[in-house]
C-alpha cells in the first residue's frame, strides 16, 4: 500500500492514499474531495492543521508539500530587546508559533520580527503594503543576517531563503511559490483580509505565521478574517502604553477655525444640494453599502452628478479653508525650529501649500528617488517641514519628525493613529505634538469625533 503523501499544488496541499481513519478528521478542517484527481485538496494555509492531525494520529506521510528550509539565522548586532518586543516574541511563541502582534508605530516591530526569524530558523518571506516599506525591509535584513535577500516586485524576481515582496505581487505569486516558505510575515497586516490579499494567505503552506500592524480594525470589519489567515490576537501594547519611556512623549490638540462669510455662504448652499438628494434618495452613507449605491446613482443622471459635484465642494471648502491656511502659517512659524508633517487629504491641497509656504511635497505622484532625497533631508535637519496627502501614513520610517499638522483627513481611526505614530520614534529628550485643524460648524467636526475614538487620544 503507498505511503499517504501531502503535496503542493497551485497554491493548494492534495491529500492522496489517506487512511480512512483520518479522511473525515482532514474534511473537518477543509479538505474537501476533488474528482478531478480523486483526491483530498485543501488551500494551502490548512497544511499546518493536516500535519498536525497526521501526527495525532502517529500516521507515517510523505510530505511533499513543505519546499521550504531550516536556516542558519544569527542576527549580526546583537543588542537587548525592549521589554515589549521580548514580551511580544514570548506571547507569539507561547501562542502556537501563528498569530498578530499590535504595537504602535515607532516602537520596533520590525525588531520582533527579525527575533522571531532568528528563533523559528525557517524560510521566510516578509510582505509590505507599499514599494518604499520593500526597500527598507530589504536594507533591514541584508544587514541583520548575513545571507542574500530577495525581491519579489518593483521589476524584480529574485525570491531567495530570506525574500521581501508586496502584498500585490505575493498575491500574484504565491500559488507558485507558496510552498517554499516556512514562516510569513504580514507587516501592516490590516491589509491582509482584502478580498484579493487574503488569497496571498491562503496560497501558503507556511505554518509559521506573524502579522504585525498598529490598529488592526478596518472600516469594513474584515479584521475578523485575521484569526484564520494569520491566527489570533496574541500581544498588544498601545501607545498610551509606551508613550514616554519606549515612544516620545506627546500631546494632541484640536483646534478649530471658522470659515469666511463667502465661505460659509458656499459651503452651506453645496451641502444642502448634496443633502437633499442623500435624503431624497433614502442613503445612509455610513451603513455598509451606502457609499457604493450613491456612487450608481449620482452617475446615473445629470441631477446625481451635480449632487456629487457639490459634496466634493462642501468638502473641498471645510478641507482647506482661508482660515486653515492663515493658522498652518502661524503654526509653521510657531515650529520653525522643529521637525513637523503637514497631512492633508488630498493632492490639490499638498501642491497648493507647497506653493504658498515653500514646503516640500509627497504624494503618489512622487518619483522614489526624489522622495528617498527628501526624506534623507528631512531627518538630517536640512528640510524642517514636508507636506503629504496619505502616502506617508504607513510604514515610512521619518524618526526626525516630532509635530504633525493634519489639516483634513478621513474618519478612519486607523489612518488617525498612523498619523500621530509618525511623530512617536523616540529620541533624546524628544517630546511630540499633533494638531488636528477641524472647520468649526462642517461635517469635519463629526470626522474628527469618529477618528479621535481610540485610547491615544482620551
């Protein structure tokens, strides 16, 4: 009788020659038959809870599935972890080898990450949000481990033991590659349970399994698909936390400005339209679906598309208003001797500060070379201030940074946490301010109640 045998697939593990007394065991956790090759096939992340299994039940299997390798990893600088990153490394080991880290921004994820890599000695392949979070993961471990360090996107292919991709690219390649890695990490894994990212999860074999992020809660809710792709919650420190000793210490500070009379005049005769035909139409925007269906229709005939032109303008209004700008000016002034971020949420707004005030600007739009440069000056001291839209809210280390003015943004609390995180690296005698500018008697104000709804800001 042949040996049962796991094997990898396109990013699936088939099950063949299983005895019949561990088939309904292998169909409770998603193996499933398939009649096209008259065997058991699962997605790949279900490898780790078929080896388990099997070795419950002492039955011999040739594993076919698992192409990754033990590897000699030593980290090159030794140093003493922070208190929470020991804690964090403990509670994900004690916590069966799978599961999410919660720490805030500036407080060494990264640090963990590369500890659990030193500790579980596997394959590993590290995936980003973004080009920028790639490179700076790619200079990290190339000089944590002495071992060559692949690329998986931005026009390279070179997957190695140790490889650094994009949630973009992982998505596109892992139903081949899927089989070669023993331990993933997912940074800034609240992108994970997009409905094409998760695949990228579910495509792996590897039963090692970190994801890290600062607010793991998503507008959508889909943060409950993380305790399946990845494994439970197993350590969170919040800023609130660390704030002092681990992260610089900060305050916040809402402040409010009023429009013009022509502005407000404009502002009130744009939200009415936009309002009337909301109300007309029976929208909710804020229930799931609501945003979609006003989309349809306001594409749907000439009276939506003037209801859409006019709630951007009611936002355009409250988002950079005269009176913003008059304050931006006095808070620049203000800090003139600090490092601050100017955070709006749009690029017409960026370009038109960096024009009034001679600010350097960040957007998408920003070729890399000329954003590393202008990052490289901002932490040296040779650019006290540099403006952005949301490209900076993620992932980009900026430790020199210590005010942040955001002028507009989304009510996401996520993006309002990320924001306040980019100020916290901590430094010599460092303390840190956010300002949040909010036009008084506008829909901002309730944008900024909803986004100031987490402890870092009580």
């Amino acid at each position: 009788m042949a040996l049962p045998r796991l094997r990898f697939d396109r990013g699936t593990v088939v099950a063949e020659e299983m005895p019949s007394a561990v088939v309904e065991g292998l169909s409770e956790i998603g193996f499933t038959q398939d009649r096209r090759v008259g065997h058991l096939r699962a997605p790949a992340y279900r490898y780790r809870e078929a080896m388990l299994l099997l070795r419950r039940e002492q039955v011999e299997v040739r594993d076919e599935a698992r192409a990754y390798r033990d590897l000699e990893l030593d980290l090159r600088l030794i140093r003493d972890p922070f208190p929470h990153q020991r804690e964090a490394v403990e509670a994900w080991w004690a916590g069966g080898r799978a599961g999410t880290v919660v720490l805030p921004t500036g407080s060494g994820k990264t640090y963990v990450a590369q500890l659990v890599m030193e500790r579980v000695r596997r394959s590993t392949l590290v995936v980003t949000p973004t080009l920028d979070l790639m490179r700076q993961w790619y200079g990290v471990l190339g000089t944590s481990f002495d071992l060559p360090v692949g690329l998986l996107g931005g026009g390279y292919h070179e997957p190695e033991e140790v490889t650094v991709t994009t949630y973009d690219s992982a998505y596109l390649h892992m139903e081949r590659l899927g089989a070669r890695f023993g331990l993933v990490v997912f940074d800034e894994c609240h992108h994970l349970p997009g409905r094409a990212y998760s695949q990228a999860a579910e495509m792996c074999v590897a039963p090692f399994r970190l994801g890290l992020t600062a607010t793991p809660e998503r507008e959508d809710g889909r943060e409950i698909l993380l305790p399946r792709l990845l494994g439970p919650e197993l350590y969170r420190r919040g800023i609130h936390e660390l704030a002092g000793e681990y992260l610089a210490d900060y305050e916040t500070r809402r402040l409010e400005v009023d429009l013009s009379e022509e502005e407000r005049e404009a502002y009130l005769t744009a939200r009415t339209r936009y309002r009337e035909f909301v109300q007309r139409h029976g929208l909710a925007l804020g229930a799931p679906g609501g945003w979609a269906r006003f989309l349809r229709l306001t594409s749907a005939s000439r009276e939506g598309r003037e209801a859409f032109l006019a709630y951007r303008e009611q936002k355009r209004i409250a988002q950079a208003s005269e009176a913003k700008l008059r304050l931006l000016e006095q808070l620049l002034v203000q800090h003139r001797r600090d490092r601050a971020l100017i955070f709006t949420s749009d690029n017409a707004t960026v370009y038109d500060i960096s024009r009034r005030f001679l600010v350097p600007a960040i957007t998408h739009q920003t070729k890399i070379k000329e954003r590393h440069r202008l990052l490289e000056a901002f932490n040296s001291g040779d650019l006290p201030f540099l403006v952005t839209s949301r490209v900076l809210n993620e992932g980009v280390d900026v430790p020199a940074a210590n005010v942040g003015i955001v002028l507009s943004g989304s009510g996401s609390v996520r993006e309002h946490v990320q924001r306040l995180g980019r100020i916290l690296r901590r430094g010599k005698e460092k303390s840190a301010i956010l300002y949040e500018v909010v036009a008084r008697d506008t829909g901002e104000e309730h944008v900024s109640h909803r986004r100031r709804r987490h402890r870092a800001y009580q």
